[in-house]
C-alpha cells in the first residue's frame, strides 16, 4: 500500500513541515491536545503544527466528525484500516494544496503551545520482551553461560502492565519506594529505589480488538495495529531483582510508564517496511500460527532508535544531552508487530481499540545501541562517565532521558515519532 | 462500626430474606443487572430479588441518584464508606420498616428474571498470590526441598492480569489453545489446552482510588476497598508452564477471569473480621509499611469457601455436584487485604475506583481445602474420582465448576457472596 500520500515531493504548505521535521505531511499522525483551558480533543502533527480536528470539521467527511470529537481516540481506532486510509487521504490533500490554505490556517496551533495527552483510554496495556540483544544481556547477568531460557524462540514472551500509570512525555518521573535487598542483606527494607532505570521500547496502538475466544490469525494482526509510539517502561531494578520472582515484575515498574503522544500510523510507516531477516541456523521455525508470508516479506520495522540523557549539571552548564544509545528496532526485534499480536490472541484473549502494547527493550547487539542502563553499566559494574566527568550506573534525580525515533531512507521522506521525555524527580 | 444494619434480630419483608439466604437485610450488596430488553442498571440484592434501584430513586438520597443509574458502579464506588454506609442504612430501613412495602415491592425482580454483568468498567485487574499453602503446595511440584521462595514472606507477591476478559459468573469457559510442551517433547505445538484449571479466589473492588505517587497507607488501606467477590482465575497449566519463565503467566491466564456479580460491601462482612493470627515463630514481621495494630486486630476474613464440580454425565443422570474443597479465607491468607492494598500502591502505583485486586488461590493447609485441580491432583499424578466413577487431573469439556462463599458465626445473620460459576466448552 504506497499511494499518493508517500509521494516524497509532495510538500505542505504549512510551516516547518519540510525536510527533517518529524511531522511531514507524509506522516499525519493524531493526537489528543488540549490549550490552556479548553477540552481534551483530536489533533493531527504537521511541522510546527497541530491541526485542530474539532475546530476543522467542516473540512472533514461528516460521518468522521463524532469519533474525531472525542477527548480519547478509542472510537476512532476502533473503524478499522479502510477509515484511517480515508482520513489520511483527506488530510494529505488539505494540507498540501494552497487553495485549502486560508481556509485550514485558523485551526494550526503551535505545538509548543498545547498540552499533549495519552490519546486513548488504555484498557489493557501489555508489554513484550521481544529484544532478543536485551534478553540475553540481562539474562547474562544472571546465567553467563545460558543466558536465553528455552522458551524464547518459540514463544513471544510477554505480560501485562499497569494501564493507569502510563502517562503522557514530559510527565515527572517520581522514584518510587519500595522493598530493596541487596545480595549482602540478610533482610529486605523499604526506601527510595537506588537503581531507577528507563527501557527504550516501541509502543503499538490496538485498532480494531477481537472477540474474546477469536484468535487474530497471523495474516490479519497488522490491520489490527492503528500504529505506533515511543515507550519508555521506567523500572526500579532492586525492587525488580527482590519481587519478580515466580510471577513477574511487579511494583519494579507499574509506578510509571511514559508514552511519546502522536499515534504515528502503520500507513505513514508503510514504506520503511522490510523483510524480516531469516531464522539463523539452529534456531526454530515459527510455529504455523506466528508464521506469514506476507508478514516474513515485510513485517520488520525500519524505525532508528536514540536515547539522550542530561543531568542536572549538565542543563546547568549548558551542555548537550548525552547520547546514550543509537540502534534501530529492525535489529533488536526477534518477533514482529504481527507475530506479538497474533500470538497476544492465540488463546483467545481479546484485545481492545486503544489497547497499548510495548515490544519490550531495544537493543541491538552492539555496544552503542543498549536500550537500559542495567545493560549500559553492566549491571552497575561500569558506571559511564558524562561530559561533566559525573558518572551513572543508574539514574540520579534530576536525570532527564529522552528517547527519539524516525525512519529515513533514500527515496522516501522522513517520518519522526516525536519524543519521549521523562526527569527524575525524588519522592514526595 | 457495628451498627443497627447487623441486628441479628432485623427481617426483611422481602420473600426469600430470611435466615439462611446469602442475600438477607444484613448483606445489601450492589451489582449491575438488565432485563431481557432493558439497559444495565444498578440493583441490590435481597433475598432471591433485586430492587432496582433507577426505578425506586425517588425513595433514595437525590444527591446519589446520578452516580446509581449508571450502567457501571465505578462513580458510586469513589465515593468511598461514609457515603456507602448511608446508602446501607438507608436501604436497610426500607427493606425492614413493613411501610415502605407498597412502595417498593413494584421494584423488586426475581433473580432468576435478570442477567447480571461485571459491576465496573475495571481500570486494572491485579492478582496476587497471599494463599500460603497454595503457594507451598505449586513450589512444592517444583522444589520439593524449598517451596517457597525467599521473598514470599515479605512481599505480598501479585503480578497484574487481563481486565478485558474478565467476566461474570455464567459464562462460558472456552478451553484455550496455546504453546504446550510437555516434558517429554522436543519442541511446542499449538493445541487446544490438556491441563485446564481452575482458582478458587476472593476479589476486591477498590472503592476511592490514589493519586499516582500517593501510596495508601496500612492505616487507611481498608477504605479503599469497597467490597468483596468471587473470582476463578482459569488457568491452563500446560501453557503457564512452558510460557511462564520469566516474565510470569500471561495467555494461561488472560483468556478468562470470572468473578460474582455481587459486590458484597466490606461493611456487610464487619461482623466477621477477627485478629490475623501471630506469624510463627522464625517468620519476620511486615515491614513497618505492612504493619498496623488495627489491621492485626480485625484484618482476617472469616470467609468460608466451597468449590463444588459437575461434570456432563453427574448432570444427564441427576448427580448432585461434587465437592472438590472447603475450607476458609482467613485459614489461607497470609497477607491480609489492607497489606495487600498498602503493597500495591507502595511505589505510588495509582489505583482507581473499580479496579479488581484478586487474593490468588485460597488453599488451607488440609487435603480438604485445596483451591485448584493442580494440588488437588498432585500436578495430575493422582487423578480424583466423581459419583459417576469418571475420573478427573483437570477439567474435560462439559464440567461446570461453581464457587461458593459465605459467613456465618454465633450471634450474626449468615451473609453470603453468592457464587461464580463456570462450564467448559470446546473451542470454536
């Protein structure tokens, strides 16, 4: 599916909408927004840019107009890839044709004048582990010479988050308290966690569900996926190591989890689509219901990944956010988009419009693109040195992470998923 | 607070309300109903009816009436106990004083005439893993020598679980596909489950909720928690024990949770709280963050608990149900629900009005109280046998499992939860 709306030299008539900027009108991604004391309401990205879709509505098909009203986007993500194709048409068309110029220029404002929020009221959120670089270097740490379990490569694995505490970029990152027993106690105690790590992921928005008892069959899960964002899955490691034991992480990581705010969509991804690469000698098959030819053809995602940190310090002195890690999601994903939402349903659980699910840490298999600073510093073994000459194994209060993502590549125009921005703040 | 809505002596003029009923003047519980072709509304239950109460506002405070004509109670439910107690007394005067009769008998339905549904729009749904000897009987299948793990004694261990499939009592149980390897086997395959299961819990509904970064404290965890029900948490141990490493279950579990309609209010139970037993000698103290003289006092559940199994041939031949287990909350807790509260939002997770928090498996520590077919089948090694003379490891196609619960104690009116029921049926 590339069509008009790729076409790398078509160009908006809207400020800051040209090359390099993350909202092209090649991307349109929506939103919810709201200005200074008004509503919770749709917009879409363009350049500098938000396109108020309420105020706008004239312009669209009236039949759109209630779903593109609402404070949350569920109901319109629940319409299915042949509406959004729709809306991503008429957009693409008002935006880059000057007659529509006077008429759509009242409903831009500046997206440095707006609250951002999480766009859809998140009735489950998932998160997966499909980074196979992260697995194995977290599982390293625990068993150097065994580090995937013998599961990985059948099953992605997965579990569920806490939907109430994910929250849109930009929010405080309060360290959370918690049970803390490092190896030499003999006894836990309960203070502020003293390993407060961020996770770069990629985070998917559930379009149409399925009924319960319904699998998605493998073939039909992207048409499932409205699209995608930024997701930092912020984790306090010493609670982790002390609770995940048998049933998973816990309060490790439902204290906090931020989301980038544009649902940047498949179709705007359309073409930085690319094969998956093939099973490696050794490793298995996907069973039939993880296995597609269409999805074997084009299901990786060519979605550049960069995580900057800055400390306090560094604000102070005015120097640059240090860059952390630059990977790219098509070479830390063992599963696709498709295969997590296939086997997220294969026993018939039923996913929602709005659901949020997350990949799990990006990392690649090299030293400059490790998604968490557990993997970065070893476990906290080998602290990294800031230009200041500060030195983190983990985050200190006042760190502010950012994560960021676009596609590029020659032929195509530049699409951005915008940032993810969190600081760290103590507790109250 | 015991107060005149625990008079033992106290009848209701409602058919049906008298000693013995799970549903008697002293319970007064709330849950969402509809009529054939009728919207969902909120009701009580007395006796074998329900009084409706949208069309019987009139007789109720006008400043509640909003919040109770809503489809879901999760409004109602944020207001937290002052305001459920004067709705309990209120309810209670009219359905004792034989002058309101004429009134109200014209709101009353039968229970057999309604469908009940889950009575909030659930947030999140955590599960947590407080039944001790559960939790030493599954450790013990795995390590026979250290059944539970270091942690249990001091974290009250939960892991969060699938809002969207939660549903009411009645439904279907479809036994789920998934990954099975049984041990024997090289490798998975994708099959409809062999090892289906069921959990015999208590659940709570959080009634005012937290701000993110706001823990609830031990002290005031206990208003925060509206009510009690029953809930089955279904389980497929094929599929969790192939999937469950290390990130915890997740489409074992997530397929199906039933819970009971009735949202038995923590007031109801008053009368039968007792003092949560001393920790045994060598078991550490909660954390000052878990402890508090109130909830030692008064923070144990008097529940009694009863599973009973039906399977297709016990009913084609009349057979009455076969109990699987009895025993009782408080025998099975080691955390109590306020510890539970206070864990959760210890990290400053935020919890929300209608969330679902679920106790995990109540075993007792007899061969009489065991709460899934894991234990009671030593992990299928000792299949039990049926009136019918079948035998069963884990539920087959047709058997309908039913959860029971209920107080009763010397010098109070026995008060029940009514049950959760279930009846596995063949995938599609």
């Amino acid at each position: 599916m590339t069509d008009e709306t790729h076409d790398p030299s078509a160009v908006s008539w809207v400020d800051g909408a040209g090359p390099g900027s993350d909202f092209p009108v090649q991307n349109l991604p929506l939103g919810i927004f709201s200005e200074a004391k008004g509503l919770r309401r749709p917009g879409v990205a363009i350049g500098d840019y938000i396109l108020d879709l309420v105020s706008a509505a004239d312009l669209l098909d009236e039949e759109w107009r209630e779903d593109l009203s609402q404070p949350i986007l569920n109901a319109w993500l629940s319409r299915g890839p042949e509406t959004h194709r729709a809306l991503r048409q008429r957009l693409f068309e008002l935006l880059t044709d000057e007659r529509y110029r006077d008429d759509l220029e009242v409903h831009l404002i500046g997206q440095s004048e707006v609250r951002m929020h999480v766009p859809c009221l998140i009735g489950d959120y998932t998160d997966f582990y499909v980074g196979i670089h992260h697995a194995t270097n977290v599982g390293k740490q625990f068993r150097p010479d065994n580090p995937l379990l013998p599961n990985y490569k059948y099953v992605p694995i997965g579990y569920h988050g806490r939907a109430s505490s994910v929250r849109p970029s930009g929010e405080p990152v309060t360290r959370p308290r918690g049970q803390r027993k490092p190896p030499d106690a003999e006894t836990p105690d309960y203070g502020p966690s003293r390993r407060l790590d961020y996770e770069l992921e990629l985070g998917m928005w559930i379009g149409r569900g399925n009924d319960l008892g319904q699998p998605i069959p493998i073939g039909e899960a992207g048409e499932h996926i409205a699209g995608f964002c930024l997701l930092n899955d912020w984790s306090a490691r010493d609670l982790q190591a002390w609770e995940y034991q048998p049933l998973g992480p816990f309060l490790a990581k439902n204290f906090l989890t931020s989301v980038s705010p544009w649902i940047v969509t498949a179709d705007a991804l359309e073409p930085f689509r690319k094969a998956l690469p093939p099973r490696a000698q050794g490793d298995p098959q996907p069973l039939p219901y993880l296995d597609d030819p269409s999805d074997r053809a084009s299901g990786g995602l060519a979605i550049q990944l960069e995580v900057t940190l800055t400390s306090a310090r560094m604000r102070s002195e005015g120097i640059a956010p240090h860059v952390l890690s630059r990977g790219s999601a098509d070479a830390a994903m063992y599963w696709s988009a498709a295969q997590i939402v296939a086997h997220h349903s294969s026993n018939g659980c039923n996913l929602q419009p709005g659901d949020l699910i997350a990949t799990g840490t990006l990392s690649t298999d090299s030293d400059e693109g490790l998604g968490s600073m557990l993997e970065i510093s070893r476990g906290g073994k080998q602290p990294l040195t800031l230009p200041t000459g500060e030195t983190r194994s983990f985050l200190e209060d006042g760190d502010e992470v950012t994560l960021r993502a676009w596609c590029e590549r020659e032929g195509a125009v530049r699409i951005g998923l915008g940032e993810c921005v969190g600081r760290v703040v103590p507790p109250a």
